[in-house]
C-alpha cells in the first residue's frame, strides 16, 4: 500500500459535486502537485483530507491507516500538516508563538501543571522551542521572531505559514498554493524550499499550485483536476500534454 | 531605550525579562504592601474592591481576550462563588474548605456553560450567556431553602483557622491582594504555555487552530472553566465583603460593568484588568460627587457670575435633577465604552504602551506608528 491513499473519495454540496470520485496516491518522498482551473475541487480535496470537510464516500488512508474518520484535531498528531491558501495565521501574536502553536500536537503537559509552570513545562517549553529554532533556521525567519503577524509583510506570512506546519514535524505537509501573491524572486525560493522540505527533513509534500513554471521545477508527478474530476496523472510534461487538460484550461 | 541581549531560551520563557521588571513590580508590590498602613479605611476598601474587579478581569480576559468567546454571565458566576461561600459557611465549613469548593463549583457550572459556546459565536454566545445569568438569577430568588431568596443572606467574617478576618481589616485586604496576585500568574503562566497559545489560535483562526491539532471543543470548555472558577474565587471575596448577599446585586448591569474593565483595560494583556478594574471601581464614587457637588457648585458659580438666587436656585434643582436621574449611571457607562470602543481599542493598557515606546524612542517616534492598517480580506472561513 502506498504512504497516503485517496481512495475514490467524492464531495457532494447539495447538488453541486465538488469533487467526484478522485482516486490516487502519494508514495513517501514525493513532490505531487494536484492542479487544475477555479473550482475545480483542489482546495476541497486538502479540506477533506484535513478533515475540515467529511466526504460524501470514499476513503482516505495514510501510512496504511484508514482516516477518513479520525476528528480533525487528531490529523497534525498523525503527521499531516498543511498551509492554507488565503493564510490562516493567528494574527495578532508574534511569530514565534504561531510557530509555538505548530508544536501543539506534540504538548504533553497538563493544565494543572502549566497553571503552576512546573520544571516539567519549562522544560517541555525549551524542547519546543529548540525545534521552532530549527525550523526558523531552515527558513531563514530569525529577523522576525517577535514581530506580530498582523505586521508582517505577505511574502513573510506565506513562509511562516510553512514554518508554522514544519514544526508539527509532519510526515505528509499539504501546501495550497504557497506560490500565490508572491513575486517571482520569493517564487523562487519556495521552490528552494519546497525541494528542501523534501530532501533534507524528508517530508512528503502534496501540493495545490496555479504557477506552472513552479510545478515543473519541483513536482514528481501531477495530477490535473476539472469539475471534480480527475482528468490526468503523471509526469509534469505528460500532464501537460494531455488534450484534456489543454481543453479544460484552453477550451475545447 | 533598552535592547535584551539574548542568549539563553529562558529569556522568552521568564515572566520578569529584564531587570527593570524587577525594579517596577517590585517597587509597585511594595506600595501595595504599604498601602493599607498609609490610607483611610474608605480607600482601602476602595482598593479592596478594585482587586476584586481585577480578579474577575483577569478571568475575563482569559475568556474574551485570549480565547474569543464573549460573556455576559460573569455576574452570576460571582453570585455562584458568592452564594456557595454563603451556605457553606452557614453550614459551618471552614474557609479553607469552601474557598477551593467555591472555586470548583463555579468552575464545573462554567464549563457547562461553556458547551453551547461550542456551537455559537460572537453575539449569539453572549445572548446565551445573558440567558444563563438571567437563569441563576431566577434560581437565587426561588430556591430560598439555600439562598433565603430575595431577603438575601448574611455572611459573617471569614474564620481562618480559628482568626478572624473582619471584612474592612488589613487581613482581608491582603487576602484579597494575594487571590489577585495568584490569578495573574495564573493567567500568565497558560500564556507562556501550550495551553494559553491554544487558546490564542482559537481566537485567531479556529479553522487553523483544528488543524494544528487543537481540539476546539475542549479547550473552550476548559476556558470557560478557568475562568468561571476565577470568577467563583471573586465571588466568596465579594461575599464576605459585603457582608449580605441578595440576588439583585448580581444582575446584568453588574456583568456589564465586568465586560467594561476589560474594554476600558485592554482585553489583550493582563494589566488590562487592573487598569479597567481601577477605573470601574474608582468612576462610582465620581460620579456621586458630581451628583452631590457639580449642582451647588454651579450654582454658586451663577451667582458669583451675577445671577439672582432664586433663578441661581432653580438652575441647582434642575441640575442635581438631572445627575439623580434613574439610568444616568448606565447612559455614562454606555458612553465610555463607546469612546474607548471608537478611541483606544487597546483601553488604557494600550495607551500606556503608546505613552511609553513615545519616550523610549523619543525623538524618533512617527505619528503613523500604531495607525491601524487594513490586513488582508479572510475568505473561506471554514465555520
């Protein structure tokens, strides 16, 4: 079995099928990019593996383990972490206490304890933060540390977004488009990055993204979706090439 | 101004960052300490009450700062403290014991309360919370086997351990000095801990907060815990402060004032309360003297000015007619929190924090530094 596993899994709005039986895989260590015009059910697809939606039927697997009931507070414990595509930061702390938050799923301590601030919560405290410290290394973010995030520029949310996932330490991180709004050189280095993700912290990457130059560049392989419907799979350029995916983003 | 070199990760972690910390609260702990040996016994128990009104700021703002969830049903978590306090005591349960179980049982009452915040939001929450305040209101006015209804109860001095502690001594101040002391570490503990960021990213972004792992059912009941069984702790202090407790002296007005010192304070941060609470207590005994001295005063003022006496007279009539109107109390009220609401959202703790950073960066401070921008538009909140 692979490491995660969407397993015809359908969304269903009323009428309206946002996503309509999609069925793939992603082996461990890959980069796969899912793409596809507006509304065309990319975001609903990451929204039902975090579990923020519940799918109509289907089923999702990961690392061999049925999730497709687990409550979506359970899903970043597992090793799934994600970004959003409108940032979803908490804006009024600073950036190290959003980070902080991505260290949540690995909390230990009790409420008793952290009321009394025992040397076990200190030092819990420090453990999260030394991780937090690598992550912001790994991203360059140490000029922003205690900035709030309500006065940070774009460009910096969107990578702190990241770094807010890195720190779960995820198995599987869901990027959705990290490249929008941002401007060709910061495009850059998230494809930097996102390679990075993969090959130094060995996390496996599925990721929603418009900007086809970016895709090309880190993507293993790619799936092209329309009206919730996959219309093909594989390489960048096989995807490409497909008369399908021409006709979905050129008209027939 | 001052730069923290930093070196160690302890730094971030210590409440008190730097050593000028340890000179204000230090210097600011000693005055406390003093006070109830420099002023008159009606200040003090001013300031007795001002500490009261902290604790249930800090509570409240454990609950709407920190984590989001509004509440207008702090009153009656005060009367619950206040009321358990009562009965225990006539009971003959000692202080020691009803204190905690004070705190235990509003807390258990709060976390209740805390389940229909699970589902509503915003002005829907707080309509609940009205509801709820409205219910034990109900409740303190009929169960009279308990609560003697609405003749209301005596409470008699807290017996601790055999000692008294009479309701105006400098005893009970310190009593009420060392609660407000522990809810503020309290308070500032969850915030440097994974509990109080959860808290936080609640209020930020639940969808994002569920995704990074936080379980939004249980933290919000545990908010509503902690901060009803601070509440309840102010309440067996209000309780025997008073010395009588009767249902309506825990009516909305009351919650009310309670959301002001928040407001007025500064919901962000912990001093908020303190600030708010000194204001609330403090605007009372204000707005009596204007009652009482702004009419003769005018008055007196006319005639200096040439006015004759009986028209000097009418003009003081009408004038203590209008600050002894019924609902002046509540319109002045409305109004502050309508300045502070379109003036100073961060209330006088964010004023504070202007005032200081203009000094510390004295000549280079821009007047554009704390002007709010837009931030980007959210979308697909996924509520």
């Amino acid at each position: 079995m692979s490491f995660f596993t969407v397993d015809r899994i359908s969304l269903q709005f009323g009428g309206l099928k946002a996503v309509d039986s999609v069925s793939f895989s992603v082996e461990k260590g890959e980069i796969f990019t899912i793409i596809g015009p507006n509304g065309a059910g990319k975001t609903s697809i990451f929204n039902l593996i975090s579990r923020l939606y519940d799918p109509t039927s289907g089923k999702l697997f990961f690392e061999g383990r049925d999730i497709t009931e687990v409550p979506s507070h359970q899903i970043a414990k597992l090793g799934i972490a994600r970004t959003f595509q409108n940032i979803e930061l908490f804006e009024n702390a600073s950036m190290l206490a959003n980070l902080l938050v991505g260290r949540h799923c690995h909390a230990t301590t009790q409420l008793w304890q952290e009321i009394l601030f025992l040397p076990s919560v200190r030092r819990a405290e420090k453990e999260h933060r030394r991780k937090v410290e690598e992550v912001i290394e790994f991203l360059d973010l140490q000029a922003y540390r205690d900035k709030l995030i309500a006065g940070l520029p774009y460009g910096v949310r969107k990578v702190v977004e990241v770094a807010r996932a890195l720190c779960s330490q995820p198995k599987l991180i869901l990027l959705d488009e990290p490249s929008s709004g941002l401007n060709v050189e910061e495009t850059d280095d998230m494809s930097f990055w996102i390679r990075d993700i993969r090959t130094e912290l060995g996390v496996t990457v599925l990721m929603v993204e418009h900007d086809m130059t970016l895709v090309n560049r880190v993507s293993d392989r790619v799936l092209a979706l329309n009206y919730g419907k996959v219309l093909a799979s594989g390489t960048p350029a096989e995807v490409q090439a497909h008369p399908d995916v021409i006709a979905a983003y050129l008209g027939a | 101004m001052r730069f923290v070199f930093k070196t160690d990760y302890d730094q971030d972690i210590r409440l008190l960052k730097h050593s000028g910390y340890w000179w204000s609260y230090g210097v600011l702990l000693a005055v406390l300490i003093a006070f109830p040996y420099l002023v008159g016994s009606y200040l003090q128990s001013q300031i007795v009450f001002v500490f009261i009104y902290a604790i249930v700021g800090v509570a409240l703002i454990i609950l709407t700062g920190f984590t989001g969830q509004a509440s207008l049903g702090h009153a009656a978590f005060l009367a619950i403290g206040a009321y358990t306090a009562g009965f225990l005591q006539s009971q003959g349960i000692s202080f020691i014991v009803y204190f905690p179980a004070a705190a235990i049982i509003t807390g258990a009452v709060g976390a209740m309360v805390g389940f229909p915040a699970l589902r509503l939001s915003g002005i829907y929450l707080v309509i609940a919370t009205i509801a709820f305040a409205f219910i034990v209101e109900e409740i303190l006015a009929r169960w009279e086997s308990v609560t003697h209804g609405n003749e209301g109860m005596r409470v008699r001095a807290i017996d601790f351990l055999g000692q008294p502690i009479p309701r105006d001594g400098d005893a009970f101040y310190f009593l009420c000095l060392l609660v407000l002391v522990g809810s503020i570490l309290l308070a500032q503990n969850l915030l440097r801990s994974p509990t109080g960021r959860a808290f936080i990213a609640i209020r930020d972004s639940e969808t994002a907060a569920k995704s990074m792992g936080i379980d939004l059912a249980g933290y919000k009941v545990k908010s509503f815990a902690i901060s009803a069984a601070l509440t309840g702790m102010a309440g067996v202090l209000f309780a025997h402060k008073m010395s009588f407790i009767s249902p309506e002296m825990f009516t909305l007005l009351l919650s009310i004032e309670f959301i002001m010192v928040i407001i007025i304070g500064g919901a962000f941060g912990v001093h908020g309360a303190v600030l708010g609470a000194i204001f609330i207590v403090m605007v009372d005994p204000f707005l009596t003297a204007l009652k009482d001295d702004v009419p003769v005063l005018g008055a007196s003022l006319a005639t200096t000015l040439g006015m004759a006496p009986d028209a000097a007279g009418k003009l003081r009539d009408t004038m203590s007619a209008i600050g002894s109107a019924a609902g002046l109390k509540g319109a002045i009220y409305g109004l502050i929190i309508m300045m502070f609401i379109l003036f100073e959202p961060y209330g006088l703790y964010g004023r504070w924090l202007k005032v200081k950073l203009f000094f510390q960066l004295f000549p280079l401070y821009k007047k554009a530094t704390f002007k709010r921008q837009k931030t980007y538009v959210k979308s697909e909140r996924n509520r």
